[in-house]
C-alpha cells in the first residue's frame, strides 16, 4: 500500500528531474514533516494524519516566512567548511531527518553502516539497526551541504563575521548594531551566547576527544566501539576509503598516538594506514546550562548544554532541536521550545548516563560486554531505545530480565 511518504517522495523525485525548483522546495517541507511525524509517533502517517499535517505545515511556514521578512540572519565568525572534532556518524533517525530536508547524506559522500559493534576485554557485542541504517559523514561535507539548503531555502548567512556581545536589544557584530527580537544561540560547546545570556554554568568533569582521519578502506558496515579503561575509541566509516577514528578519555593526559596505544587491536590495524586529517580536540565535555531558553534567547545543540559523546546522538539531537525551535518561534513561545528541548533530551541523556556509570567502572563493564554479547537480542533491543524506534516503556521483560543480569552477574 503506498503511503503518503512514498507519494511525496516520488512526486519529489520529478521534480529534481525537471528541475522544477519551487515545486521541490514545497516537496521537501512536506517530506520533513512526514518525516517528524514518523519519529516522533514511531508509525506510518496515514491520509487522515497526513491532512492534518498539511494544514498546520502551512500555518507554521506562513508565520515563519512573516518573520524572515521582518528579519533574520546566521552571523559566524568561520568560514565554510566548517570542521569540528565529532565521531561524524548519523544514526538512522538523524538521517531521516536530514532526509526530511532534501539531504541525502550516503549520496554526499558519506558510507552507510548497519549498526554497533562493541569491542573490549576480550568480547565483542554486535547489535543490527532493525530499519535503516546510519550513515558516517565527513563533517565538512555535510556543513556544505546545510549551508546550501539554507541559502536555498532564503536564509541570510554571514560568514566571518564574529558577534561581540548581546546588548539590551540589539547583537553587537563585526558590522555593527543589529536589533533582534530572538537570539538563537547555536554556537558549540563553548558557546559565549550562552554566557552573555547569563545560562552557563560552565564545564563539568575531564573528559575529552579527539578526532583523526585515516586512508583505510572501512573492514565492516559497523561503527565500531573499542573500550578500555577510562577510554573509548570509536571508528567510523566515513567514505569508501577513509575512517574517522574519535577518542574519549576521562583525565588522561597524551596525544592522539599515546591514546590510541590503549587499544592494541586497532592500534594494528591502523599502523601503516595513512594520516589524512589534521587532530581535533574538544573538552571538558560535559556542560551545564541554567536553561535552554529565557527571555529572548534560544540555544540549540551543543550551546544547549551536553553531557557526551559516548552514544553519538549530538547531530541527530541539534536537528530535532532545531525542528523544535522552528515550530516554537512559529507558535511565538520560546516556553514551547523549553518543553520541547527536555522531552527530545530525556531518553538520550538517560542512556549517556548510564554508559558513562558503566565506563567509570571496569567491572561493571566487562559484565555489559559479556551480557551484550550473549544476549545479541537484549542489545539490539537497546538499541532501538537509542535510534526512537522502541519507548523505554515497550522493552519488554526479556530486556529487564538481561539488565538484571547484567546487574547481579559475578
């Protein structure tokens, strides 16, 4: 039975065939809604459901193109591509998300993979995406490709150009004075609209990563986690012929070479493999925020607070953010996005935590290692908890049985 995504889907199809702009650019908004829908009711949008999409779609995109002529514009101070040191794999949800707004990222370049593998102590754990897969992405690529559709879509971008303050009213930037009735902050890990807003509260733990590139033809369709004492190294395939290797580490001090000698398996496998990017660094990790929202200004992404990378979630969280923010700036009430924020925040957050109680405790490690693999199902339940494609709640008894396992085991 063909569905409304595939309709649309088809119809936007012919119209990149004959390069009928406007009518794909309308396609696009209309698959991204279909496909929020789908994530965030975890079923297929019917007729019924689809109208009703429809009609509130319009709604929103007429207040928001009223805001875009009243104002708007991306001041930073970079200069596409823009790069940043981050594992660069997107869970299928994220891609689906992408998909939503007329990216496809396997076609940018990127390598598709088909799950997770968990590697330590002697053990591997391998869990299948049950749907679609993921998709690693080299960064920059992908920032290509969202500040086209942004320039598409009319947005005004101003690159290099670097904001110095937030004033009563206005954004002090390198060009002068720019009145601004909302102030999104959307800029990383150490963002200063966040303090300027006074929502900081600063840096919290030493945990850290690392990010290098290697020429090496990608040895599974598998992200791959190797785990050590203190340390996770993930590998990412990230093209045909390049993987992407981030470290995590909990105050341990060394480059990137004495990090990776506490993984001896990868370590080989990469010894003649050819360096082709420079290292990226980023820490403390974790940050704390006062709040996502108040008064006028909005934060998104990493600027919004963080906790780890240890699941991957960070780009597949900023895109549903971002949808969350629009839909609230839409509505007139950044109250919405707050409310938004902390439900598409909860489950992630919940799993980030509990990794990281894991990682801090090597026994209690080995014991998720041997469960996991063990019990393949139990993981990829899991699994499906961490890409929305199962509620906390539906887990099911199996799973609760296999985390108690895990729990009471010697």
């Amino acid at each position: 039975m063909t569905t409304p995504h595939d309709t649309v889907s088809a119809a936007m199809r012919a119209a990149l065939k004959a390069g009928d702009r406007e009518r794909l650019a309308t396609l696009r908004m209309l698959l991204n809604e279909i496909s929020n829908e789908r994530i965030s009711s975890r079923s297929e949008v019917d007729e019924p459901a689809f109208l009703r999409l429809v009609r509130r779609a319009v709604k929103q995109r007429e207040d928001s193109a009223q805001q875009y002529q009243d104002g708007g514009r991306v001041l930073d101070r970079s200069e596409p591509p823009i790069d940043k040191a981050c594992g660069e794999g997107i869970m299928p949800d994220g891609v689906e998300r992408l998909r939503g707004l007329g990216i496809d990222a396997a076609a940018l370049g990127g390598r598709r993979f088909r799950g997770i593998r968990y590697v330590g102590d002697g053990v591997e754990a391998v869990a299948r995406f049950r749907r679609a897969p993921g998709v690693g992405l080299r960064r920059t690529r992908l920032q290509r490709a969202l500040v086209d559709g942004a320039r598409a879509a009319g947005a005004r971008l101003d690159f290099g150009s670097t904001v110095r303050a937030l004033l009563s009213r206005d954004v002090a930037h390198d060009g002068g004075d720019l009145t601004a009735d909302v102030v999104v902050g959307a800029d990383g890990l150490r963002s200063r609209v966040r303090k300027w807003a006074g929502l900081d509260r600063g840096p919290h733990g030493s945990r850290f990563g690392v990010r290098r590139h290697y020429r090496s033809t990608p040895w599974t369709d598998l992200v791959e986690v190797h785990w050590a004492d203190r340390a996770e190294a993930y590998v990412t395939p990230v093209g045909e012929t390049e993987v992407g290797v981030a470290l995590l580490a909990d105050g341990l001090r060394g480059d990137f070479r004495e990090l990776l000698r506490r993984f001896p398996l990868l370590e080989e496998r990469l010894r003649h493999a050819e360096i082709v990017s420079r290292d990226l660094g980023v820490g403390p990790l974790e940050r704390r925020v006062a709040a996502v929202a108040r008064g006028r200004v909005a934060l998104v992404g990493d600027a919004a607070g963080y906790v780890d990378a240890i699941t991957g979630e960070g780009l597949t969280a900023g895109l549903a953010q971002a949808e969350a923010l629009a839909d609230a700036l839409a509505a007139g009430s950044l109250a919405r996005y707050a409310r938004a924020h902390r439900r598409i925040q909860r489950v992630p957050e919940l799993l980030m935590r509990s990794l990281l109680a894991i990682e801090r405790r090597p026994r209690l490690r080995r014991r998720l290692l041997r469960t996991l693999a063990a019990d393949p199902i139990l993981f990829e339940r899991l699994l499906e908890v961490h890409t929305g494609e199962r509620k906390v709640s539906r887990l099911g008894l199996r799973t609760f049985a296999g985390m108690g396992r895990l729990l009471l085991a010697d």
